[in-house]
C-alpha cells in the first residue's frame, strides 16, 4: 500500500491541510453574501434565510456527502473523480465512461474559474478605497505571473501557504466574531425554518440557490486533494475552517441586518465589517488567499490530465517535474490553456459577480457525477445496503439538480464559457472512444507459435543483425499474445534480426503508485515478454525501467547478454537496445460509418498534436525507430472496377 494512504495526524500534516485543499471554499465569504443581497431590499428572510442556506449546505453537502462520506471512497489513499472511476470501472460496463468525461471537464473548467472569481473578489476590495480603479488589469497581471511561476513549480514558496491560510481563517474569525458579539440575535439564522421559508415565501426565492451554492464549490477539491493530506488530516482541520467561515457569514448577517441602509449598494459586506485602518491589510490577506487558492486548482488541474492520460482520456503531452517534490507536476500545455482560459474569462466576464452562474453550474455538474460514481462504490465495494444507496442519492440529488437549476437559468445571460468545456468534453470523448474503435481492429497472435521462426530468424547469420536486443511496446495483455502487426515488422521486407527478441506490456493500474515487474520467458534467452505494473499516476520511464530489468535478470543468472564477437560488438562490450515503435496511420483503404470516420480523423488530428511515443514513455531518441503501418478498419467491399476492351 502507497505511502499516502495512512498519513500520520501531525501539527505539520494539518498545517499543510490547511495551504493545499482549503484556499477554494476557505475564498467564499468574499462573494457568497454579497451574491445573496446583490441589489434586493435587506431584510430579516432575505439575511437569516441565506444564512441559514449556507450553514445547512455546508452540513449537508461538504460535512456529510464529501468530509465524511466520499473521503471514505480512497484509491489506496489517492481521491478524485479518474480515482474514483478506476476503482468502480469495472462493474459499470462502459456506463460510467460519459459520467466521468463530464465530472473531469467541470473540474478543468473550475480550474479557469476559480482563479479569476477568486483574484478578482479581493482586488474589488480596493475599489472601496479607489473607487474608479481599473481592477481587470490588475487581476489579469497577478494571474499571468501566477501562470508563469508554474514552471518553477511551488516547493519554496509551498511552505508559506499553510501559515498565510491559518492567518486567512483566522482573520474571518476574528473579523466575524466582532458582529457576532454586538449583535448575538444572528445565531437565530442557524434554524433551518428560516432556510425553508427563503425557498418557499420569498419572491422568486429558489433562485438564490445559485447564489448560496457558491459557499460549498470547493468541496471536490477536498477529494482531489485525499492523497496529498490524509482522510483525517482533512477532516480534522474541516472543523476550525467550516468553524471560519460560518462565524465569518453570521458576522456579514449581523453586519447587513444592523447598517441601517435598505441597500447594499454595491458594496461588499466582506470588506465592510473591516476597520477602515485594517482594510489594506485585509485585501492584501484576501488576495494571498486568492492566490493560494487559485495554486491548489491550477496543480490539481496538473495531476487531473496526468491521471488522463495514464486512463487514455487525453493525448499524452509533455510533463514536467519542477522540483523534487514528491508528486508535483508542471505541464506547460495545459499551463497555457489554463492561463488563456483565465485572462479570457475575466474579459469577458469583467468583474466576480458575473463569474458566480458560471462557477456554479460547473461544480454542481462535477458534484453530480461524483454521487453517481460514488453509488457504485458504495453498493460493489462497500456492499452497503440498495435501500440506504437509494436515500443518499435522493437527498443529494435533491440539493445538486436544484442547485443546478437555480444556476442554469443564469447561464443563458453569458453562455459562451460553455465553449471551453465543450472543447475538453470533445477531446476527451474522442480520445477515449478512438482507442475503443482502435483496439477493437487489432488481431492478435499466439507469440509460442512464433518462437521457432523467432529463433531461426536469430540464428541466420546470411541476414544482418538489426540490434543485440530489440523491444517491440504492446498492448497485448495475455502473456501468450501478441500484435500480429508486431509480428510483421519482425518478418516482413527486411527481417529483423536480434540475439534477444522482448515484448513489453505496460499495464496501468487502477491503483495509483503500483511499480513492479513480470517476466514471461517463451525461449530460454532469445524471447520474453516483460509486464510493467506501473500506477496511473506514475509517468513511465520505460527504458530506465527496462534496462534495470535486464541488469537484474543478469545478476540473478537468468540471462545472458550474448554478447557475439563481430560487428559492434569487437569495440564496444555494452550490449545495444533499439526499440521499435509501430506508428499508425489510416489507409486509404477504409470505408467508414459517420461516426467512427468522424472520430478516427479527429484522433489522429489529435495524435499529431500530441507528445510523441518515444517521449512518452521515456526512450532516447538513438535507441528507437519509427515505423509507419497503415490501419485498415473498414476494407472497401464494392470496389467497381472494370478493364476497358482495347480496340484496334
């Protein structure tokens, strides 16, 4: 079992809690209560209704569903939506692929909005001091140095972001508890009555659930985020911040109910329960807040393609690992894609209040596709009973459609962020069912009936030989199997001849961190199949990994090199590898239903973009070669054709 999966409860590990997981909800108090107001007249339903949403979403939603319920569904100590599916995968049938298409999508797109809502909620701050500041400018400056530091990744300035998160909340305390305290008849606005009528007699009441829902839109980060901080590290730290922020909201509630104005105005409640000496102070806390916030999804974005490309959801693109930092990635794609995501929504959006329909149906979508998957885990795996199942899903599903449908009809005012998370949902769904269509043409054949023409083929010298060791990658997971397209580079044209012929499966888990071998030998020293267990959030270095192989193989005995006195050989006594990588292309000889040309043409568009195989799995480029091979899914059948008579 990985490291992860029991982390040891310490003032460090609760600390680091704190800066990883908490910085998405940990920013709401400066939006929610100004989003429930907005320009309606204040009144006691209006304020203690909210209120009263809140603390009950934030019991319901993140403390029961997330803190308690889903933290329980682990991936040997890794969370997340790819996490969760790898482990329920095999008792949908196919059915749950859609599902997890859509909650990675609204999570990638929660990592385009999470940032600007966040940034821009504290730089309007200034705006009670400044008031015709230009504060766009401002937000678009901080994101594009967010999005440049990337690349160095977060190791140095990582350590600060724990204690400037316990300072945050405690500063929402503090800044709470002084309304609390002057005006104590806030606490009535905990009695869900109060939720209940907001809903039922206010005028158009339900719609405010857009509003209230943003109070709990980081609840998926505390999932995502189980393997960097441990199940009880998080649930522990949740009882000071949910503590944060509900003072936080009563003292906006006590605030807003005792100003004496009929209307907010356009301020932000947040700001105004500050002193007017601490505002600076405050804002300059709120954005490193932001910001922190804004690094946790721009790294859980990070790991959350990494995870889909290990489960053929996404192309493989280049990673990178900044720092030594065990698990931290940097992928500049998607760093590139996120930042254009960022600067875009803010122009288009141009302030926070615009942001909050967009913010919210996005996670409600990802919520949503959580408790489906998350039904499955339950009843499979935990064996939990249909008839409690069937409870839980009713009850969220009552809280997420309605927050759902109260977000919706928001949307329609600025709909085009749809386009983004149309654009990931497509390049998910076309590289996943791609490969399906793409796997479903391969022919495979027994390898053990080939070993005696392997074998002969390695024996002749009249032929050249191609390498010492040639290592065809393939995807054929029984060990007596192999791609007959595999079998036919070897023979067909100029046979390839070698001293050991290796076939090596890369066989991702669905546990997180496997790494581990088998070895399959069908011809004593001459053919072996190699399986590598490796983890789907490891990125392989296949060659490194082989080559430990062989020298382990080697020491124990149980191979020689064959190392032959001629050629290469004479000067050099290190054996050479060439590994030989079979590209694919479609043939000109396919006829092809709409839909599978449709997503052929478009995978192989998507190919080209993509990191190429030798940098994918780890190869130097002077022990590969590339093959092309034409892929034939469809023959033509009626190919009309008819000779023309010559006459004299």
């Amino acid at each position: 079992m990985n490291a992860t999966a029991k982390q040891k409860i310490t003032a460090a590990s609760l600390l680091v809690a704190l800066g990883i997981i908490y910085g998405d909800i940990g920013t709401s108090p400066l939006y929610v209560m100004k989003a429930i107001v907005g320009e309606r007249e204040i009144t006691e339903l209006l304020v203690y209704g909210g209120i009263s949403c809140v603390f009950w979403t934030l019991t319901f939603q993140t403390t029961l569903k997330y803190v308690l319920l889903t933290l329980s569904a682990d991936n040997h100590g890794e969370g997340g939506v790819f996490s969760l599916y790898a482990l329920v995968k095999r008792f949908g049938k196919g059915k749950l692929v859609i599902p997890t298409i859509l909650g990675a999508t609204t999570l990638l797109a929660d990592g385009i909005i999470t940032p600007p809502i966040s940034v821009a909620s504290a730089v309007e701050g200034l705006e009670a001091i400044f008031p015709n500041l230009p504060t766009i400018p401002i937000v678009i400056a901080i994101l594009s140095g967010l999005f440049i530091f990337q690349r160095f990744g977060t190791q140095k300035v990582g350590s600060i972001f724990g204690p400037a998160m316990v300072v945050w909340f405690g500063m929402l305390l503090v800044l709470g508890l002084s309304q609390i305290i002057h005006h104590p008849d806030i606490l009535k606005a905990l009695n869900p009555v109060y939720a209940y009528r907001l809903l039922v007699e206010y005028p158009q009441g339900f719609w405010l659930l857009g509003a209230v829902f943003l109070c709990t839109t980081g609840a998926e980060a505390l999932y995502s985020d189980l393997g960097h901080c441990g199940r009880q590290n998080i649930r522990i730290t949740w009882i000071f911040v949910k503590s944060a922020l509900l003072i936080n909201y009563l003292g906006q509630g006590a605030w807003l109910m005792h100003q004496g104005d009929a209307f907010l105005k356009g301020q932000n409640p947040f700001y105004t329960i500050m002193p007017e000496w601490f505002l600076i102070v405050g804002i300059v806390i709120a954005t490193l807040a932001a910001i922190i916030a804004s690094q946790a999804l721009i790294s859980g974005s990070f790991t959350l393609i990494n995870e889909a490309i290990s489960l053929n959801f996404w192309p493989r693109v280049a990673l990178k690992h900044p720092t030594n930092l065990k698990g931290q990635i940097y992928i500049p794609s998607v760093n590139t894609i996120l930042w254009i995501g960022c600067v875009l929504m803010i122009l288009y959006f141009k302030n926070s209040a615009h942001m909050e329909a967009a913010y919210g149906f996005s996670i409600t979508v990802a919520m949503m596709m959580t408790s489906l998957l998350l039904a499955y885990y339950l009843f499979f795996i935990k064996k939990i009973k249909i008839g409690w199942i069937a409870l839980m899903l009713t009850v969220f599903a009552l809280i997420e459609v309605s927050f759902f449908m109260a977000n919706i009809v928001k949307i329609k005012e600025r709909w085009m962020f749809l386009f983004f998370e149309l654009f990931i949902f497509m390049v998910m769904y076309v590289w996943y069912y791609s490969r399906k269509i793409n796997n479903r043409f391969l022919k495979f054949v027994n390898l053990a009936e080939e070993t005696p023409k392997l074998q002969a083929l390695s024996s002749d010298d009249a032929i050249p030989k191609y390498a010492t060791h040639l290592i065809y990658l393939s995807k054929a997971n029984k060990a007596y199997e192999i791609e007959e397209k595999i079998i036919k580079s070897i023979f067909a044209k100029k046979p390839k001849r070698a001293d050991v012929y290796w076939f090596l499966h890369i066989n991702r888990t669905n546990e997180p961190f496997t790494l581990d071998y088998e070895v399959i030998e069908l011809l004593d020293d001459k053919v072996i199949k190699v399986v590598l267990n490796v983890g789907f959030r490891i990125q392989p270095k296949v060659e490194l990994y082989f080559k430990k192989i062989v020298q382990e193989l080697v020491e124990q005995k149980e191979l020689n090199l064959h190392i032959r006195p001629d050629g290469s050989t004479k000067y050099n006594a290190e054996p050479d590898y060439k590994f030989v990588i079979i590209e694919k292309f479609i043939s000109v000889e396919n006829e092809f239903a709409f839909k599978d040309g449709w997503l052929l043409t478009s995978y192989f568009w998507l190919k080209k973009l993509s990191l190429s195989d030798e940098k994918a799995f780890g190869l130097d480029k002077s022990d590969v070669a590339i093959e092309e091979y034409p892929m034939v899914y469809t023959p033509v059948s009626n190919l009309e054709l008819s000779r023309k008579q010559k006459t004299i």
